[in-house]
C-alpha cells in the first residue's frame, strides 16, 4: 500500500462485538496491520448474526461481520491452551498497541493485564474500550449496545409525550459513537509515544462516550433542575417540523421549516399560496399552537408525491427537506457512491460482497480497499510464520496441539 498514514503500525485486537471492526478499521483502511484475535470455540456475536449470504448460516457469512472487517487478518488462538496464550504473548510482543473490548477483568484474567504487557514489550499502548471503564461501580456490568445507550439516558429523548422512552433504533449505539473517540485517543497516545518513547494505558468508557451528545439535556437538569421531554418529531423552534407519508409504500419524506420566508415558500411550493396568510399558520407561533392540523395539511400534499420529488423541489426553494432512504436507497444511493464509501471485493467464501470503506476523504492518503474481511483464521499460517517467524514445523505443532482454533 502505498501513501498511507499508518502504513508501520501494528494492531493486535481482542475484540467482541462492533465496537472493535469499527475503531480498527479506521487504522486498517489508511495501512494498519491489523491482526484480530478470536477463536471459533466461542465465534464473535458479529459472526453469528443474520444477515448471512443467501440465508445460509456460517461464521464466514454474516454480514454484520464482514461489512466492517476489511483490511484486517484473523488469527483464530485458543486462549485456554498454553501454546495459545505463548502464541498471544508473542503478537503483543511485536505490536504497537494492544485494544481491548472485553468487561473488565477478562484480560487480567488471562495474564494480560497492562502491567503484564509491559513486560512483554515496555512502551505498549493498551487501548481498553470497556462498556464503564476499568474502574467503579459499574465496571462489571453487561455493556450491550442497548444497555449502555439506556443508562446514557437516551431513550428518555427519543418518543412522544403520551408513551414511554423509545430504544435507539440500531441497538449497538455506542460501538458507532465510541469508535470516534478511540481513534482520537489512540492517535494521542502515539504521538505521546513517539515523542517520549513511553506507551500508556487508554481506559476509555462506552457509557461516557454517549452523554457528549445529551448535552443540553444535562446542562438543563443541572441548572434548572429539568427532565427532558418527549415531543416526537417536533422541536420549538420549526414547524412544520416531521416525517411525512409520500407516495408509494413505507416512502416517506422529512421537512422543517425554521422561519416564515420558509412557511411562504412552502406553500407555494404546495400550491397553496393562501396559507402564508392563514393565521393558524402565519407565523412560527400560531404554526406551533395549530401544528396538528398543520402537519394534517402538508401530508395532505406529500401523500401525492414520491419522496424523491418533494425533497428535490424543497430543497431547489431552499426548504430543507430529505428522503427518508431505506437500506436499497442507501446501497444505491448516488451520494455515497460518487465518494466510492462502498467496496466491492470477493470473499473466500461468499463470492462478491460489498465492505464498508472510509467516511473520510484525504486527498494525498486515501484509504484503500486492499483485502476482504478474513473467514475464521484465514491468516493463521501468516501471522505464526511471516509476523513471528516461525517455521512450518512450529506452526504444524501449533495446529496439532490445538492452540490454532
């Protein structure tokens, strides 16, 4: 690979779940070497999660998995074996940084707490991205995507005033945000590294992760002493301001209108000049008081329209408004396929299957589709022979000892 930003780094990644593919694929896709454990004795959630190609179920064939994993190796250890953990040992032995989702305690369980890795190479980064963090009260709770949203306090944002909390739609909330911040993280602590020649261990929290997007809320309950309340699609400063029933089945469309320029434009663009004037509706107060029929009024329009169209005329009036895209919109959608953020590229097992690239577009260090998500220890005879120099003998001894499963 050429032109990379990390084209020298070295990843060794106990991983579980999302909140691992997503943080490392970050260093991956710009040159990482980036080496994940795991063990089909007890295959990561990922792997075993629908959808899988064709509906034929397999640890290679999830997509759940293999839309996040390229460009990374999969080397399949047995940690309960004693040629296992030597083998492990090893791979933080010739690694930059460590990462690590699992709750706290299962590493120092294995031998390979901070301290320990130290010893095995002294200026190691161990990055911990634990549910809570390595300390407190919390630290050995289950740190599903779910749960850690809801104790984040989220659900108590989403919903309507007449019904209870709503979960985040996709469970796995924080293993999107917490990725952010352990790249940043991670990029400090080697800068730190390679200006001192000293590693460190980042203990970064999932749960924390989240609250940086509940700010107002929790600054209102500080201050003011206030709960947050569920208002739906509505907010106080537009109206119209909600998801609207467009033509066609299950299509729908999103408007919000912040100001009375807007409200006229609206109108015309609805053929209904004469609401501009309407006193229901002629300005952001009377628009919220009536906002029931209001929004009875502009579905009135949308229902006869495809969303494509509705978005397209608002936003050519300056209205903001976008198409509520489902998953076939999405793989198609011309937008991300002009900044080429799918890749396509053939899988061991599955054939053709197209990865997630890189949301991000650097204009001298693109990030580059190099390889496909790896089937269950696909990089075994690489990693034992070419990463730790092994000869084909000691791997054939790892193999027959059975610490390569």
């Amino acid at each position: 690979m050429k032109n990379v930003v990390f084209k020298d780094l070295k990843i060794a990644a106990f991983n579980w779940a999302m909140v691992g593919p997503l943080t490392l694929k970050l260093f991956a896709d710009y040159g990482a070497t980036v080496v994940r454990v795991e063990t089909s004795l007890r295959p990561c959630v990922t792997r075993t999660s629908a959808p899988f190609k064709d509906n034929v179920a397999g640890i290679n064939r999830s997509g759940y998995f293999n839309h996040f994993s390229a460009n990374m190796m999969s080397l399949s250890l047995n940690m309960n074996s004693a040629a296992g953990m030597q083998v492990a040992k090893e791979l933080i032995g010739w690694a930059d940084v460590v990462m690590e989702n699992f709750t706290p305690g299962v590493m120092d369980k294995w031998g390979l707490g901070y301290e320990a890795l130290t010893k095995i190479k002294p200026d190691i980064i161990l990055l911990r991205q634990n549910g809570f963090g390595i300390e407190g009260p919390y630290k050995n709770l289950a740190a599903f995507g779910m749960i850690l949203a809801a104790i984040a306090g989220i659900p108590q944002y989403i919903g309507w005033p007449d019904r209870g909390p709503l979960p985040v739609g996709v469970g796995a909330y924080t293993d999107c945000i917490s990725p952010r911040f352990a790249a940043a993280a991670l990029i400090a602590a080697l800068d730190y590294r390679d200006r001192t020649g000293r590693g460190q261990l980042v203990d970064l929290a999932q749960f924390e992760t989240a609250l940086y997007f509940l700010t107002p809320g929790l600054l209102d309950a500080a201050v003011n002493g206030r709960e947050p309340v569920r208002t739906g699609n509505a907010v106080s400063f537009a109206a119209p301001h909600n998801v609207y029933s467009c033509k066609g089945k299950e299509r729908w469309c999103t408007i919000a209108v912040s100001t009375d320029a807007q409200w006229n434009v609206l109108c015309q663009a609805m053929g209904k000049p004469e609401l501009a004037t309407d006193l229901r509706f002629d300005t952001l107060p009377h628009r919220k008081q009536n906002e029931a029929a209001l929004d009875a009024m502009v579905e009135s329009w949308t229902i006869e329209n495809a969303p494509e169209d509705v978005m397209v005329a608002l936003q050519a009036a300056g209205i903001p408004a976008g198409i509520v895209e489902n998953s076939a919109d999405l793989f198609e959608d011309p937008q991300l396929r002009s900044r080429g953020l799918f890749w396509p590229m053939e899988h061991g097992e599955i054939g053709m299957f197209t990865h997630l690239g890189s949301s991000m577009v650097l204009s001298k260090t693109p990030a580059q589709a190099s390889t496909p998500s790896p089937c269950m220890g696909e990089h075994n005879e690489y990693v034992i022979t070419r990463i730790l120099g092994k000869s084909d003998e000691e791997f054939v001894e790892l193999l027959a000892a059975g610490a390569l499963e």
